[in-house]
C-alpha cells in the first residue's frame, strides 16, 4: 500500500475537480487536498477565482474542446 501512494504523490497533484455542463459552458470547480497547492492560481488562469484550497471557473465548451483537441496527444 506505501508503495502505491509513493506512486500517486509523485505522479499526481492533490487536486480534486467537479464539473458542471450548463449549457454552453463548463464550470469547473476545484478543491485541494493539501495547504501547499493553490487551486486559485489555476482558476486565475481561466478568469475565476476562490481562496487557496477551493475555487472555480467557468470556461465554453467551444474554448474547453479546442484546448482538449491540442492536448489530446
């Protein structure tokens, strides 16, 4: 099991999301798990905002498909 959750720490953020369809948008809400990540800088990034452990933004889906279609590699 330690092993496991090496793994998981090295390879991934502490960061947990739920996302919202609402018509022509996403709205993204983000949440970390820990004091050392900043969700809010992300939601900054994408015109939103919140404090350090729990934020959201809202991004169009049009904007959202073009970002996945050049990241999708």
């Amino acid at each position: 099991m330690v092993v496991i959750l090496e793994y998981i720490n090295d390879y991934f953020r502490p960061i947990g999301a739920v996302i919202y369809s609402c018509r022509n948008n996403l709205k993204m809400c983000l949440r970390s798990t820990n004091s050392a990540t900043d969700t809010s800088e992300i939601a900054k990034a994408y015109g939103g905002g919140g404090s350090q452990n729990s934020s959201s933004f809202i991004i169009r889906m049009d904007e959202y498909n073009q970002w996945h279609l050049a990241n999708a590699s």
